[in-house]
C-alpha cells in the first residue's frame, strides 16, 4: 500500500464491520481497479436512516479523503447522481473526492465511473472508479462492472440483514430474561419485603411466636429465590412444577397466603388442563403477577382465582374487592408499567388476550382467555 493511500476504514456498529467481508470487498476493488487501470476506487454504503453514503472500502485514496469525508450527503457528487438514478455513469464530476484524488496525480480533471450497487433491484450503494481525463474507458467496462457491483450490493445487504437478525434476537433474548427475572425473583422480592414489617413489629413487641412465623416464612422464601436463580442460571427460564398447572397456582397461592391481609382462594372448573411446559409457565407467570398485585396495592380482604373453559377457550380470572383501578382500560392501573406489559406479552405467546377490567365487588378483574382444545371426557371439577 502506498504511503499516502489511506486504509479501507471500519465502520462500526454496522453488519459491513465484519473483517472477513472488508478484506474481500477490499481485495476485489483493489482487483477492479488494477484491470481497468483507475487512479483509485471506492466503494460506498447507503445509510438510510442518516440520509448519507459511508465510504466502506477504498483503493489509492488519501487518508484526508477519508477521514474527512467518510460520510457524504446522498446527493453530493457523482454518487450521488448515480444512486438518484440507479444506473451506471460516466461523467466529470468535480466533488471533494475527485479533487483529493487529483491532487495525488497531475492536478487534471478527472473522468468518475459509478455504478449503483443494488439489492433487490434497488440502489443500496455506489462503486466508484477514478480515471485521468485522457482515459479512454472501454465500451464493455459499465457492463462488466455492473455484473461485480450486483455481487457487491447483494454480499452487503445480506450481511446488513444477518446482522439485524442477530441484534432482533439478541433484543428477543434480553426480554425474555427481563420476564423472567420479574416474574421468577421480583414477585418473591416482593412479598419478602411485606413479610420484613410484620416481622419487625412483632420482635418490637417482643412477640416470639409471630417472629417465628414470619421468619420462617422468610426464610422460605429466601430459599425459592435462590432456586429460581439456579433455575434461571441453568435453564435461562424458570422451571414448571412437575405435577402441572393446578398444583402450581396452588402452591403460588401458598406462598402469598395472608400477605397484606388478603385472602386467597382458587376455583378450579376443570381439571389439570392439557398443555404444554411452555403454555403452563405463561399462565403461571400471569396470574402470579396478578396476586402479587393483589396482595401489594388492592387494600382488598379477599382474592379469587377461577379456572375454567368451554369448547375452544381456556379461561383465568383473578379477582380481588379492593380500591379498585383507576382506569378500566389499565393502562393506568395499579398493576404498572413492567408487569402489565409483561402479563400482555405472555398473553399473546399463548395466541391470546388479556384484560384488566373493573370487578364485580369493585374491585379489579384481571382476565385471560386463550384458545384451549380440552382432551375428550375433560370434565369440570370444583377444587
């Protein structure tokens, strides 16, 4: 490389990072542009959302060219004109790169070939060839480069486009770890927390019996906290209690017995339903976040779980008579921003919907329905 030509530069945060495709597009420009015998070349990317193209790859270009202008508007120059028009050019073009590029010869005007790179039959970047104005470009040479700039522009789409593929998951992963952790550790944090005043007031009135108890409790469920953090740690999501569904609401149940004053109790119209692992953790998950909620904010004396379904839905309703929500679309309610986003998305896994409504006692009504086919000879139980 000569002293003064610059180093194809990086870019950052972008799927045209990746050292193995910049070493190739370099190799294959650096390859153009001996064969035609150019002054320099390079090659530069469509960033849409900045309204500009990026130079990604570059033969014999000074380094002031690019570290100065590494990004240009999408009109500017030549390649501008040629991504406007989405075909190749052969022009004069006098613009801040083929001045820099002059510089390096004669100082005379230079001849720009460009050549749109397309995805999908649209412009998505352009390749640029630098001639001496007394150049006589061969007639065949657009037609050949427009076949190499096809390959270009489809390698980088399809790079961009893995690229995003990787950072939609990756955003996919975070999520479901976020619920995880607020449903597997925040909901037990919690009735840690309401369990700890309790706790306090009865070692203040020197009371051992109720210490006892709530520190037992306590320490209960200090003891799930740590199993679902194995869980979590393990198996990135928490485990299913392996007797199902009904055997979990009520152990759940257990769990947050008493907390806040509220009563508890679960209505079980049908028996242990036939899902699956995954469909199972969902609705453990919601209505635990439901409880949870009734127990923290609904100032409610009692709380009821039914369970139940007709021909195509499986329908869980938890209803306290507490204070009530202050809005009947929830959006505002006492539930909150994370969990009732949550309880929502774990709603639509399951294929369907949930509601968070005024009770029939005034209190709050959350319901979930979703669609449900019950095993033949399924009947109703009361549990």
């Amino acid at each position: 490389m000569p002293a003064n030509e610059a180093p194809s530069p990086a870019p950052l945060g972008d799927a045209t990072a990746d050292p193995a495709i910049l070493a190739t597009l370099e190799s294959l420009l650096r390859a153009i542009v001996d064969y035609t015998g150019a002054l320099a070349g390079t090659v530069r990317w469509r960033e849409a959302a900045r309204q500009e193209l990026r130079l990604i790859a570059s033969v014999g270009v000074p380094a002031a060219l690019w570290q100065h202008k590494r990004r240009v508007d999408l009109a500017c120059g030549g390649c501008g004109a040629t991504l406007a028009a989405n075909q190749a050019q052969l022009a004069e073009f006098r613009c801040a790169c083929s001045d820099a590029i002059a510089a390096l010869g004669d100082g005379g005007p230079l001849h720009l070939l460009t050549v749109p790179l397309r995805d999908a039959q649209q412009a998505c970047g352009v390749l640029s060839l630098f001639f001496p104005e007394r150049t006589e470009v061969p007639v065949q040479l657009p037609p050949l480069l427009t076949a190499f700039s096809e390959l270009i522009g489809l390698t980088l789409a399809n790079a961009r486009r893995v690229e995003e593929q990787m950072r939609a998951t990756l955003q996919e992963e975070r999520r479901i770890l976020a619920n995880e952790v607020h449903d597997a550790l925040a909901q037990n944090i919690a009735c840690m927390r309401m369990r700890t005043p309790l706790l306090r007031d009865a070692l203040e009135q020197q009371d051992k019996e109720r210490a006892g108890a709530y520190l037992t409790e306590v320490e209960s469920s200090l003891a799930v906290a740590h199993a679902r953090v194995r869980e979590l740690i393990t198996h990135f999501r928490s485990d299913m209690e392996p007797q199902g569904l009904l055997p979990a609401l009520r152990l759940t149940m257990a769990e947050l017995q008493g907390l806040g004053g509220v009563a508890l109790t679960m209505e079980a119209r049908m028996a242990e339903p036939s899902l699956s692992v995954d469909q199972s953790l969902q609705v453990l998950h919601i209505a635990r976040e439901a409880m949870v909620n009734i127990v923290k904010h609904a100032r409610a004396q009692h709380g009821c779980l039914r369970l139940e379904h007709d021909r195509d839905f499986c329908h869980v309703s938890i209803e306290d008579d507490g204070i009530g929500i202050m809005d009947p679309s929830g959006e505002n309610s006492r539930h909150g921003h994370f969990g009732l986003n949550i309880m929502r998305e774990r709603a639509q896994l399951l294929g369907g919907e949930l509601c968070v409504e005024a009770g029939s006692h005034g209190g709050t009504r959350v319901c979930l329905s979703f669609p449900y086919a019950p095993p033949r000879g399924d009947s109703t139980a009361a549990a």
